[in-house]
C-alpha cells in the first residue's frame, strides 16, 4: 500500500520525502487555505514547490462546480508539472470532466466519495484514482471501513484499473485496516504516520540498553 501524505504544508513534505515514506501528496482547498495559499499565481506556485519536494503524483483540486470550469482549470493545473493529478468532486459536471480530462491524457483523483455508486461512476468515467473519505463516515455514525471493503471487491470483481485512495484518515487504526482491505494508498497526516512507530516496549526497550550501555563503559 502506498502512502500519500494529506498536507499543503512544505516543512512536512520535506521531513516525510527524506524520511523516505511517502509516494505522493494529496491536497485539497481546505488544506491549502490553512497554510495561508491563496490567488491563484500563489496557488499554482505552491502546488509546483510540492510537485518539486516529492516523488511521486500530487493531487490538486479544482473549485469549479461546473464542467468549462474544471476543464480549463483541470488543463491549467496538469500542465503545471507532470505528477500533478487534477482532484475533481463527484458531481454531475464532475464525472463528464474526469471523461475529458482522461482523453485528453490528464490523470484524475475523484473526491468526496461517500458510497459505492459514486465511486463506481468515476472509475467508469476513467479516474485514475477514487478518494472515499473513511473518517467522514465514521464521523456520522457509519463504518468508513465498509466502504474501503466494498469498494476493492467491486473494483477486483470488475478489473478497474481505478486506484483507492483511503482518505480522511483519522488513526493508526484506520491505516492498518486499509492494508488489511487491500486499499491501493491511504492518505494521511504526518503525524498519524509516524504514529505507526510509536510502542511503549520500543521506547522502554531502548531505554535499558542505552542505560547497560552507559553503565558498562563509563
Ligand atoms: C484527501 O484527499 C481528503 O481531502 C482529506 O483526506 C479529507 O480529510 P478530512 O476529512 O480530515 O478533512
């Protein structure tokens, strides 16, 4: 399962790029607004500072709702830099854009995916990548993780060559049980990564083999 880090903020791409753990990036207009990104030059120049920290696709999402206005910016934006992926919402318009854009050799990542029809209908449309968003689910009191499941099935049953992109991950939790699910990439925060390292027996061990270490060659 690959990685994706859910993030506009360069200082944590550059840690998880050198740590060596990540194989994209995914962004999202909420994302960016919280780095302070905003204008459309300032937007563009970021996402290709992102695109020149990371190896591997980058996802940036259009804020048009209607289809002339997630092609022309869905254009703009891929030709920024080759590993740009254009995120386009699952809307109407939306769908008939990824269609396009996908003739038109422009990847797509198809967003706020809640269920299985939706996902269904971009991946036939010719997304590259679906993004269902298991903590929003969870949020309202549905198992996001049905979803991830479902979803692999059908895309398995079917040979879509659509990839699952487990968002809105909210645990260490989540993570495992995507890779359990058979999910293509998770994305996630920086820190819910690393929180993959974390157990009490590694930091106590550690401890007391520093501490034998020191105590036989003071
Ligand atoms: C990524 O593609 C999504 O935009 C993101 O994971 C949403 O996460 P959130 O539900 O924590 O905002």
């Amino acid at each position: 399962m690959k990685f994706f880090l859910d993030t506009a903020n360069l200082d944590q791409i550059r840690t998880a790029q050198e740590m060596g753990i990540i194989d994209g990036v995914t962004t999202n207009p909420s994302l960016m607004a919280k780095e302070g990104i905003t204008g459309e030059e300032n937007i563009l120049a970021h996402y290709k500072q992102i695109c020149d920290l990371v190896d591997g696709d980058v996802s940036a999402e259009v804020i048009s709702t209607d289809f002339k206005g997630m092609i022309s910016e869905g254009e703009k934006l891929a030709a920024l830099h080759q590993q740009i992926v254009v995120k386009i919402p699952v809307i109407a318009d939306g769908i008939k854009a990824i269609k396009l854009l996908d003739k038109e050799g422009i990847r797509t990542n198809c967003t706020l995916i809640f269920n299985a029809g939706q996902a269904l209908l971009a991946a036939k449309a010719g997304a590259s990548y679906v993004s269902p968003f298991i903590g929003r689910l969870d949020d309202i009191g549905q198992d996001g993780m049905d979803l991830i499941h479902q979803l692999v099935h059908i895309f398995e049953l079917y040979g879509f060559e659509t990839e699952i992109i487990a968002a809105s991950i909210r645990n260490t939790t989540h993570i495992l049980q995507c890779m359990e699910a058979g999910a293509d990439v998770a994305t996630c925060p920086l820190s819910t990564i690393t929180g993959l390292l974390n157990h009490p027996l590694t930091a106590t061990g550690l401890e007391k083999f520093l501490e034998d270490h020191q105590r036989m060659n003071r």
